[in-house]
C-alpha cells in the first residue's frame, strides 16, 4: 500500500513538473517578439539576437563570461546557433568561439576572411572546418531574410576581403543593420570614423531605434555627423569596468547625449535586453 502511495506521489509530481515545463515551452513558442541580449563580457563584445522565427543569431564572442551569457539565455535543448558572425578577429571579439563551437551546433559563420596572425582565430577555422560548419564570406549589400518581418543587412566592407591583409583590423569589421517590421537595429563591430565616413558617403539608410556604439564608445568612433543620422533613441556600449583605454571616451558619450539617446553600458548597468514587437521597443538591465 505504501509503495503504491510513493508510485502515485512521484507519477503526481513529474505529471505537475511535465506541465509547468509545457506551459512555459508554449509560452516561448508563441513569443513573437525579437529579443537582443548585449551581454557583459568584461572589456569585450557579445551579442545574442533571438528572432520570432526562434533563430539564434551571435555576433561576437569575446570572453568566458560571455560565452556564460549566451548559455543562460538558450535553454538546453536549444542547443543551435544558426549564424555566427565574427565582425573581424580581434581576441576581445572571439576569444570564447572555440569552445562555443565545441558546445554548440552552428549551421554557419559568416566572417570577413582577412589574413590574420591570430592562433584563437586560426583554430576557429580549423574547428569550423572539422565539424564542416559553413564558412561564409558577406556579399556586397547582402540581405538576410529571418522570417516574414525580420531581415539582416550587411552594409560593410564594401568590398570582398577575404585573403586581404589589413592595416586597420578595426576598419575591417562587419557592419550590420537589423529590421523587425518598423523597428532598426545598427551594429557597428569595432568601426572607426574612416568606416562611418564611407557609410556616409554612400548614402545608406542608417536610421535605427538602437545602436551598438563602435570600438567600445571610443574616441576613434562616433563622427557626430554620423550619430546624428542614425540618431538612436537608445545607444549601447560594450565596455570592460575601468579598462585601461579608458573606454567610453567623454567626447562619444557628450555626443550622444546632445542627440538625446538614452546610453546604456555594460561595465554600469550589466547585461542589456532589448525586446521589440517590430513597434515598441523594451529594455531589461540586469544591473551590477
């Protein structure tokens, strides 16, 4: 009679845990909403983009804390990652990529390709093409469709350079514009003025709702001229608390305060969560 109570008791239980864990499985199902999550990495950058269509998009990896980051935020048995976008190979940008690949599956990386003495950035590639993950090169103006109201924008380089030597490794960076249906999200990677000026000179649609600062808020960043078109309601920066290079600089942060962006950084307010409905934009801060 006892052990028929214990039998009862435990099938109760794993029936009142199988729905809990249902309820919030469906509940993240029926979430259509586009989640970005700028996660404190030290004097690093991170980022983890969650679509409606439930696609995991990492650009960057550059710490363990980071790489901790993105485990809190895709459940164990979401373990995919469906591009990863390394902006240039800079140690503070893909630092923890080798062991996500080890922990991970990831369908592909698209990266520049440049030519770069780096042993974490050469054992990426080596890793990459053991497991026979896609090595993919940005086209020119390249457009990727992440469901019916989601598309990513690649608007530099401006040109393929894949097997190229480059002098300024910062002003080689992947720049990316992020639409969900009437709302925009700009990433800048570690982009300097030399880039900003060529984005200006082309033209391109930079208005975004957020910015991902460039180069950590940095004195080299953030041409006012440039700020001013995008003129983002909410700035973001990836800095390290007391970093040797003194980022952000007081001239980036006088400037987005003039434009009147609200300015949010990791090293003060922790991991930043940016939720949009593709109207409305919402943010999280998980504080220090």
């Amino acid at each position: 009679m006892k052990k028929n109570k214990k039998i009862i008791f435990w099938l109760f239980f794993l029936l009142i845990i199988f729905i809990v864990f249902l309820n919030y499985y469906l509940k993240i199902r029926n979430n259509k909403n586009l989640n970005i999550f700028f996660l404190d990495s030290g004097q690093a950058d991170t980022i983890l983009i969650k679509t409606p269509e439930e696609q995991n998009i990492i650009i960057d990896l550059g710490s363990k804390d980071g790489l901790k980051g993105v485990g809190q935020q895709i459940f164990w048995w979401d373990r995919k990652i469906d591009i990863l976008i390394i902006t240039h190979p800079h140690d503070d940008h893909i630092l923890a990529i080798p062991q996500l690949i080890d922990k991970y599956k990831i369908n592909k990386i698209i990266f520049t390709g440049i030519i770069y003495d780096s042993p974490i950035y050469e054992e990426i590639i080596k890793k990459a093409q053991d497991k026979k993950i896609k090595l993919l090169i940005p086209q020119i103006n390249q457009k990727i469709l992440l469901g019916e109201s989601c598309e990513l924008d690649f608007l530099y380089p401006l040109e393929n350079l894949k097997n190229k030597k480059i002098e300024n490794i910062n002003n080689s960076s992947i720049v990316n514009r992020l639409r969900y249906k009437n709302n925009y999200f700009l990433f800048m990677g570690d982009s300097e003025i030399d880039v900003e000026k060529k984005l200006l000179e082309k033209s391109y649609e930079l208005k975004s709702d957020v910015l991902k600062v460039g180069h950590h808020g940095s004195i080299s960043s953030s041409h006012q001229e440039f700020i001013k078109k995008i003129n983002p309601k909410i700035s973001i920066i990836m800095v390290g608390k007391n970093n040797k290079f003194n980022h952000p600089s007081l001239r980036t942060l006088n400037k987005l305060q003039k434009i009147g962006s609200l300015i949010f950084r990791t090293d003060l307010n922790g991991d930043i969560n940016i939720t949009s409905d593709g109207q409305l934009i919402k943010y999280k801060l998980s504080g220090k």
